[in-house]
C-alpha cells in the first residue's frame, strides 16, 4: 500500500504546482456492446430491416463527450453532429434527450447539475454526486503520454442505466395476456451493481472524470462499467481559449430519483399506447 501512494506522489508532483490554476479539455469515446440477440431467428425481419437497425444501434452505441474542467469543477457534454435534413427527432432523440444531458459537476460541494428534455419539457436534476470506494491498486500503464493507475469500485445501477439492462431469456414464460400492455421490466433485467474499473493520471492532480465518475487522487482518463468503455482520446491543458464551467439554469429542478420514476412512467404510456394501436390494427 505504501508503494501505491509513493507512485501517486511521485506521479503528482510535477503538476500539483499548477493545480491551483489549471483548465483541461479532455475527448472522450464512448462505446457500448449492445445485445443484438433479439434480432437472431426473426424471421418477419428483412435482410434490409436488419442492416438499419444495426446501423442505427452503431451510432448510438458510440459517442464522443467532452470534458471541460478546472480545479473542482467540471461539465461533460456530448459532441452531436448536425442531423441531416429529416433525421432529426424521433425515438433516437428522445431518448438521447431524456436520458443524458449537460452535466456539471462541483466536487467542493459533491453535487451535480444535469440539464435533460422530456417530450419537450426541459428538467433540472440537482442532487448528489454518487460516493464510490475507490480500491486503488497500484497496476499502471500508459494512455497515450500519460501514467495512468488502476481503481475499481462497486456501484449502485442508476435506474435508467441502459448499459446495466439486459433482455431476458425467458420472455416466452413472462409474456402477459393479449389485453394487457407488456412492461419494460418485464422485458429487461437489470443488474443491481456493477463493478466499475477506472485508470486515471496523478500527472493531472484533479478528481475529475467522464460522466458521474470522479473522486480519484488524478482525472480518469479511462472508464470500464458494464458493457460500456469511455476512454479518453485528447486531452489539451491551459489552453488559451476557455469556455466558461457553470451549470445550466434553464428547467424544473428535480432530484434524480423523481426524475427516473417520471420517465419511466412516460415509457411504459408510450409502450400501451403502441401496444394499443398495433391491437386495432388486427
């Protein structure tokens, strides 16, 4: 265990003079391994059906987020590219919207800022940062010119965490009566934790991260949780041009815990809804 915080140290030392007065943009890439195995054996799906959805599944399974941060604060932001003409809104964009948003972050006060749409109803999540037992190991390795150092963690699945979601095998024993609406969870399952890995760099002494990650003695330049890895591409420290780090102030504050039972509750009238127009038009 010494070892370990000798390496953290050593590691710090150079930058924890400028600490004080540092500004950081760091790129991110996110990726998702998506269970696909829905599609196998589906026979009313066509050859042409299938190459859409899996390309659909592509792009929302990969994202570029970046993260603007100085000494204790930071704001993490998705990169979207301009939709071509009549591919903007949709299913994809509501769920996007409603389920990730502008994030600040405020490590001083161990809170969070996140600006989310809901079927064009703007929201305000305001609440506390999540708390992980951070197990530093003391393996390192290189991401791109920096040391970076190993943690792993346990956390609680957050309720909307698609990446904690899996499809059930047994669908076939779960299926309800024609007349009744079949509910999301009775579709997925979902794993309460999840055992979260992070690599992060005491070259950089901040306790940042991507996403809600954070509280490590350097900024986290690489997230393994679930099925999903963010890893960080680019990094540009003390530019000098900054963009200002504030929350967003626009939207009905809301704690995180209402706002899952509100979207959950849109989805599942949205899924009678469907299930509804689909039995008139048998």
């Amino acid at each position: 265990m010494k070892n370990i915080f000798f390496i953290i140290a050593l590691l710090g030392a150079v930058s924890w003079s400028t600490a004080q007065d540092i500004y950081g943009e760091a790129t991110y890439f996110s990726k998702a391994s998506i269970d696909k195995s829905w599609m196998e054996g589906n026979r009313e799906m066509s050859a042409e059906q299938r190459k859409r959805i899996e390309e659909n599944l592509k792009k929302a399974s990969e994202k570029t987020f970046v993260l603007r941060f100085n000494r204790s604060e930071s704001v993490w932001k998705e990169e979207v590219a301009l939709a071509a003409p009549g591919q903007g809104g949709g299913w994809g964009n509501f769920m996007g919207s409603s389920m990730g948003g502008e994030k600040y972050k405020d490590m001083t006060t161990q809170t969070f800022t996140e600006q989310r749409d809901m079927m064009g109803k703007t929201f305000l999540i305001k609440d506390d940062l999540p708390v992980l037992d951070w197990q530093i190991t003391g393996e390192t390795k290189k991401i791109g010119n920096y040391t970076v150092v190993k943690a792993t963690a346990v956390k609680k699945n957050d309720d909307l965490d698609m990446s904690a979601f899996r499809r059930r095998r047994d669908d076939d024993k779960k299926k309800k009566d024609d007349d009744e609406a079949t509910k999301i969870t009775d579709m997925f399952e979902k794993d309460d934790t999840t055992t979260v890995t992070a690599w992060f760099t005491p070259e950089i002494p901040v306790q940042h991260g991507p996403a809600e990650y954070g509280g490590l003695p350097g900024l986290i330049l690489e997230i393994n949780a679930n099925n999903t890895t963010m890893l960080c591409t680019k990094i540009a420290l003390n530019p000098e041009n900054r963009d200002d780090i504030e929350p967003a102030t626009k939207g009905d504050e809301i704690k995180q815990a209402e706002y899952n039972a509100t979207f959950t509750k849109k989805m599942e009238e949205m899924s009678q809804r469907f299930r509804g127009r689909g039995s008139r038009r048998n």
